[in-house]
C-alpha cells in the first residue's frame, strides 16, 4: 500500500468512529533522517490513543535488506524513557507522562541507551530508504469503543482495526517471570501454555525473553531443556547476515557479551561463529543437540 493510498482508505473511514476521536492526525516518517521525528501532537496524562503505521525501511544499496512499520518505528513521550514500539502494524496505550508524541525510524541500527539514543552517528542512516506513515488517534474517552466502530465494515483498515481492538481486549503478557529486551521491544510471539513451557509462534518478528539467572561460573553448573521445533525460520547458513534468522536459547554474562545455542538449518554440530550483525555484541554459537550444556563450554 502506497503512503497516498494509506492516507486515503484510513481518511475515508475515520468517519465511522468520528464522535469517538478527540483528534486524528497523519504523521510521515522518513527512514533517512535520525531519530527523532516531532509530531506536534501534544498528549495528555491518562488519555488512549491508538496509533496505526505503514510502510518500510530499506537499505539504499540493497532493498532486500528491509524492515516493516511493526519493528522498525518506535514511539516515546516528552523525550523520555520508555521507548516502544507496535508488535503489530498498530497499537493503543494510556498515556502514562504527558508531553509530545515522538517518532524514529531505528533501522538500520540500534538503541544505546532506553531514553531513545542510537548507537550510530546521523551519516549511517543515509544508507537507508523508504519510510513510514502513522494516523494517531486521540480518544475522547474509552478506545474500545472507537476501535469497535472502526472495525465494522470489509475494508483493509476495518479489519487492522478489529484486530487492534482484539489486542486491546485480551492484551498480550510475556511469560510469567520473563520480560522483553527493551532494546528489541515488547512482542506477542510468546506465550505460556503451563508453568515452564513458553510457546513461541513467529511471523515476520522477533524478540528476545529474559529471565535473570544466578549461578556459580564452574564446571559443576549445567545449562539444560527440551525443545520441539515445528519449522525452522532459515534454510541456509546462519552465520550470514541473510539468513541470520533462527530461535534459541541463550545465556547472557555480567560483561554483556553471551552465547546463543540453536537448531541450524545446515551447519554441523558444534560450529561456531561471531554474530554476523555487527552493531550486536556477542558471540554466537550453535548447538544442535537437546541435551544438557555445560556452561564450561563457553571457553
């Protein structure tokens, strides 16, 4: 969907919900300029507002190399932690500290620090292409009922705000005792079936769970768990950034750095390799084996 496109069906269709929406507004993103994007859009302490997004960023030199509104935008307030961004191509939240509403494209780098600085100078994102639309909506009181007259009818954004508006009813929760990397965001692609099972079904995503963990670094301490994985998400080597995809278990130590253990597509049984994203610290390593594994072996 073009950006005139995207402006034009939401236009069209805000008039459904209009006696529910406070303030709508469009918001362009470009993926070339540094974070932050100003908005203009003042928002109040305690009020809902849903916030709609579209489009891509892309390297310059190499469009395959590309990430969707979901992962690449992000959002915070008043110039302040927290930073957030959509799991979805949409999402609603209470205004939890008034202030202005900010946008940034984060690709293709990273965040330095949870108030919103990157780990880049301006001159990187220069590389990168495309960018973003977002209608805010500010709701004169209860979201759900303006996400409920938004979903009603066959178009494209009817249906994107039913599903919105499913999120809002049964909203998701990591796992209990696990939270999300904030660098990374928050997702739904985890889920708890029981206590100490974690479900993970993923499309076009990713996150990272936590879990603080202390234990003795010696021979003695063992890393174990069991697995079952349906489909894995590379089919070539992942020691290339084109197919760095996959999912793991990894054990992270006090210097930041960590080993990340998982299922490989076609590497042998014990390789190892350097994580191939060079904005990321770490080492990488895969393991191919659902067996216990001594923390020793990090070397």
């Amino acid at each position: 969907m073009t950006s005139e496109e995207f402006r034009a069906e939401w236009s069209s269709h805000l008039d459904s919900a209009a006696d529910e929406i406070r303030e709508s507004r469009f918001v362009h993103v470009p993926a070339n300029c540094p974070p932050w994007t100003v908005t203009g859009i003042e928002l109040a302490l305690g009020e809902q507002v849903s916030i709609f997004a579209g489009g891509r960023a892309w390297l310059e030199s190499n469009s395959a190399a590309w990430q969707d509104s979901h992962f690449a935008l992000w959002f915070r307030i008043g110039g302040k932690a927290p930073i957030f961004r959509a799991s979805r191509d949409s999402r609603t939240f209470v205004v939890r500290q008034a202030g202005e509403l900010e946008m940034a494209n984060i690709f293709p780098t990273m965040w330095a620090d949870e108030s919103g600085a990157v780990a880049a100078t301006a001159e990187l994102f220069q590389r990168a292409a495309g960018g973003f639309d977002v209608l805010v909506i500010r709701w004169r009181s209860d979201a759900q009922t303006g996400l409920g007259q938004l979903a009603r009818g066959s178009k494209h954004c009817a249906r994107i705000a039913a599903g919105e508006l499913a999120a809002v009813r049964q909203p998701p929760h990591p796992p209990s005792g696990w939270n999300y990397l904030w660098m990374v965001g928050e997702s739904d692609v985890f889920s708890e079936v029981e206590q100490g099972v974690i479900r993970c079904d993923v499309a076009d995503e990713a996150a990272i769970l936590q879990k603080p963990v202390s234990a003795p670094f010696d021979p003695d301490t063992h890393l174990g768990w069991s697995w079952k994985i349906d489909s894995l998400p590379a089919t070539g080597d992942e020691s290339f950034l084109s197919n760095h995809d996959y999912l793991s278990i990894a054990v992270e130590f006090d210097n930041g750095r960590d080993l990340t253990y998982f299922w490989s597509a076609v590497l042998a049984p014990e390789t190892s390799f350097h994580c191939p994203v060079s904005m990321w610290l770490g080492a990488r390593r895969t393991w191919l084996s659902e067996v216990a594994i001594p923390i020793s072996d990090a070397g």
